[in-house]
C-alpha cells in the first residue's frame, strides 16, 4: 500500500476533487480540479468533473467552455469518456464542437458491433439520421444484440421511408424480447392496420401477463406502452369502443407517472408575458447587421400535432430549403446567453427574469453559429420545434430575418390527436382530458398576446386550408419566407429527406384530409373536452 508521500499529486487532487464532489463542497472541488488541469491539461476526465460542477454551481457559460476546451484535447482519452464529452457538448449547446468530437471518435473507436452502435446513438442525438442509419446497420450486420439497438435501427430505416423494414425488424424484435414496450409501441404507430394484418391478439397476450399495478414506474410505463399500443391497432380495425378503454387505461397510469400542474402552468404563462412586455424594441434593430452571410432558419412553431411536420416536409421539398428537424438549439443558446442550466421550468424562469438584460444579438449569433451546417449547403433550414411558439417574440429580435409559421389546427383535432399520444416522461399535459384543454388554452393566451405585440411577426398558416386547397397556401407560405414557388412542394410525399417525428409514416403519403375532424369518431367520450375548449 502505498504511503500518503508515495502517491502522485495528480491521483491525490484527483482524489480530494472526488470527496469535495461527493460532499457538495463545489468550492473546494472547482479548486482541486483546476490545479489537476494546470498539472495535466490533457486529462479529459478531470475536464467533464470540473464541467460537472460548475454547472452544479449554476455557471452554465463555464461549463460550456470546460467542455469546448476538453473537445480540443481528448485524443488520448478514452472512447467511454470522449462519449460523455460529445453527449455533454451537445447539451450545453456546443453542437458544432459535440458533432467534430463525434467525428474523430468514429477515427479512433473500435468498429465494432458495441462501437458502432455507440456512434449510431451520437449521430441520432444530434440530429444526422442518415449517418446514424449507416453505423446503426453496420452494427445490425454485426449482430448487437439488445433490445434498445434493434429498435433504433428499426426507428432509422422508418424514418428514411423504409418502412418494410422496420416492420421486419420490429416483428423480430419482439419475437425475442417479447415484453419490450417499446417496440410494440413502434410497429403499432408503423402503419394502419386491417382485418387481415395486426398484431392484437399478441398485444393482450402480453398485458395479460402483465401486472395491473406495478411497484416500480418502470413497470407501470411498459404496460401504459402496450395499452397505447393496442389502443392504436383497436382504432385502426375500427372497434372505438375497446380502444378507448385502452387509450385511459394507459393515459391513467401515465398521469400517475407524470401529473400536470395547472397552476403552475398559468403561472409561467403570466411570467413569460411578463418578462416579453419588458423587451426593449430597440434589440431588433441592435441585432440587424450581425447576422452576417450564410443560411437562415424557418421556424415552424404551434401545438404539437398541428401539421407542423407536414408543413416542414413542404418547405423542404424545395430546392433552397433543407430540414433540421425538431431541434432544442434556440432555447439551449437562450439558456447560454443568459448564463442559466436548463433545469426545466425553474430554470426557465430564472431565464425571463434576466430577459431584459440580455444581448440577443449574441443570441442570434450564437444560434447561427451552432446551427448552419444543418442547411446542407442550402439557403434555408427549417427549425420546426412547435413549443417556439412560446419564444416568438424573442426568436424575432435575436433573428429579424427569419421567418416565422404559425400552424394552426381546429382545436378539438389537435387536442384529441395529443390526448392519443404516448409521449412518455414528457408533456404530463397530454395525459387527461381537462389538461389538454387548459394547456390549449394557455397556447391561445400566449397566441393572441404575441398578434398584439408583434402583429407581423409570424405568418398564420390554416393546416384545414394547407390540406384541402394546397397550392394556394403553399404560394403564401413561399412568398412569406422569400422563396419563388416551386411545384415540388406540391408534392411532399416525394421528399426524399429522413422525417423523424411520430408523423412519418403520414408524411410519406400524398396530402390527404383524413385527419380532419378525426375526433368526431369519439364524440361521446369526447363531450368533456369539446365543452372546455372555448373555440370548438
């Protein structure tokens, strides 16, 4: 054993770092790791802790730039540490620096079965499908074998239109691990289903077997995943009355999960109105010149489930315009700017508190910055995050430019499309009947106060219009955002692009009605709903 004078002052700052850490003593741990660096710049472990705890210590910009300095001298770390260091830059909003670490680690890992399907999940994290695809097939052909890494590559070949596929490895998936929620999940929302091709029968047979109460969330959630499911297929064969028992059995035990907090939620509402009223309207004109040369987003903001993927799949399917996806980036360089962690809506308010402080032309910039190589080389990028809806204002002085799509759905179909969704841990308001009407009406709130505010920040787009009549909604949106019409995106169903939200098999067809007024097969069971939505 080795006497106290024998170790190294590495191992032993190492050491003490490791205690101060564990005993919340950020002080002294920040101190012992920062002398480790002096000592060692190169030790990318030393590097993540340090990040670790000035981000516990509420300094977000400066555990972005430990990480943005780690990513400069991690190439004779680990491949599990420069892991960490990718999925840490990403979340920090370093995304140009997690993408170039991602791709040096795809030089310098092992190729294989367990390596590739590492830098699959890298790839899909920060939003390349079609790279994820590649490592995720490679690492298919060498035979991984768990779970999570079949659904993954069944998830990147559907999100491509190779939906065959997916239903192939799906079906195989859950022949293996026939209890994998996930997957059951996955196959049910793959297609509609007819009399002659489900899957009902093995989906009761599982939640027989599974427990009715469950003592662990875990359990509780497989069997909220397997009702979903059986909830979807049930629709699809057109027995409505089996498949909402299903749909409030899951929607039940996902709301134990994961309750929504009305009051909270109005709370934060009258706080981000609030802080947008402080604004000072001089910031857009501070921010005019700094954008400099290069692509511009097009933001697709709404409710979730308004259309806004159909609206996207349109845009892209024009020659200057390429698709980014749902991406967290413009919030995340908010959080920067302001210097706070993203810690849910208590870090968002501490946010809007610092709003009128703010440089939002850094905003603007920092956000170009991390996002342009998503254009592919082309003039635009669609950034269709629908919750933007709630940044509008702030989106429109950090970037004056870009233009704004609001989509807006008939509020009995956007609500009743969300109550059917299973988001899991995410969107508690989605889970109960009067949630989704009060979360709908907090929208509208924000929604009517932005057209007063700002009138001519954002274009509204009918998605009953986009869909009945498309050519002339499709002109207006083109000629909004600066684009000539362009007859492809007529045509959204021959995008050849990856699509990757829960509405890529309907995207993949031509434009259609069928979703309109798609509630109305549930009317008596949607009663309570229709009477708390004020506009329905």
């Amino acid at each position: 054993m080795q006497s106290p004078e024998s170790v190294p002052p590495s191992d032993k700052l190492r050491h003490n770092a490791r205690e101060f850490m564990q005993s919340n003593d950020l002080p002294a741990a920040r101190a012992a790791l920062e002398a480790l660096l002096a000592r060692s710049p190169g030790d990318l472990p030393a590097h993540l802790d340090l990040a670790h705890v000035l981000l516990g210590a509420g300094s977000f910009r400066a555990s972005a730039a430990c990480l943005a300095d780690a990513a400069t001298r991690d190439e004779q770390a680990s491949p599990a540490s420069r892991i960490t260091l990718a999925r840490r830059l990403y979340f920090s909003g370093e995304v140009v620096a997690a993408k170039e670490c991602i791709e040096r680690l795809g030089k310098a890992i092992r190729l294989d079965g367990p390596g590739l399907a590492a830098l699959a999940h890298l790839y899909w994290l920060i939003g390349d499908v079609v790279t994820a695809s590649e490592y995720s097939r490679r690492a298919h052909r060498l035979g991984v074998e768990t779970p999570n890494e079949w659904h993954l590559h069944a998830m990147l070949c559907h999100f491509q239109g190779e939906r065959e596929q997916a239903r192939q490895i799906l079906e195989a998936c859950l022949k293996r691990w026939p209890r994998f929620g996930a997957a059951a999940q996955a196959l049910a929302n793959l297609r509609t289903y007819g009399p002659g091709h489900h899957h009902v029968s093995f989906l009761r047979a599982q939640l027989e077997q599974l427990p009715r109460t469950a003592s662990d969330p875990s359990g509780m959630v497989l069997r909220a995943q397997f009702l979903s499911a059986l909830s979807k297929e049930l629709d699809d064969l057109d027995d409505t009355a089996a498949s909402w028992a299903a749909l409030v059995e899951s929607k039940a035990i996902m709301r134990t999960l994961n309750p929504y907090d009305p009051t909270m939620e109005s709370t934060f509402t009258a706080e981000l109105l609030d802080a947008v009223a402080a604004l000072s309207p001089a910031a857009e004109l501070a921010s005019e010149a700094s954008l400099g040369d290069g692509p511009q987003p097009i933001f697709v903001v709404g409710m979730p489930r308004s259309g806004s993927t159909l609206l996207d799949r349109v845009l892209s399917s024009h020659p200057d315009v390429a698709s980014a996806g749902e991406i967290n980036d413009f919030l995340r360089q908010l959080h920067w700017v302001a210097d706070v962690p993203p810690s849910g809506v208590a870090g968002m308010r501490e946010v809007l508190r610092r709003l009128p402080q703010l440089d939002l032309a850094e905003l603007g910039q920092r956000y170009l910055a991390q996002t342009r190589w998503r254009a592919q080389g082309r003039r635009y990028f669609v950034d269709k995050l629908p919750i933007n809806i709630q940044l509008v204002p702030i989106i429109r002085q950090a970037l004056p430019h870009a233009p704004i799509l609001h989509i807006v759905r008939d509020p009995m179909d956007v609500c009743f499309s969300n109550f059917r969704a299973m988001f899991g841990d995410v969107s508690p308001w989605c889970n109960d009947l009067a949630s989704v009407a009060h979360f709908h009406g907090e929208y509208r709130r924000i929604v009517d106060r932005w057209h007063v505010a700002c009138p001519d920040a954002m274009l509204e787009v009918d998605y009953r219009a986009l869909v009945e009549d498309p050519e002339p909604a499709i002109r207006a949106i083109l000629t909004h955002c600066g684009l000539p019409f362009d007859a492809r995106c007529l045509h959204p169903e021959s995008n050849p692009s990856p699509v990757a939200t829960p509405s890529a098999a309907q995207v993949r067809e031509p434009v259609h009605r069928r979703s309109l007024s798609s509630w109305r097969r549930y009317a008596p069971q949607l009663a309570p709903l229709r009477a708390a939505l004020p506009s329905a």
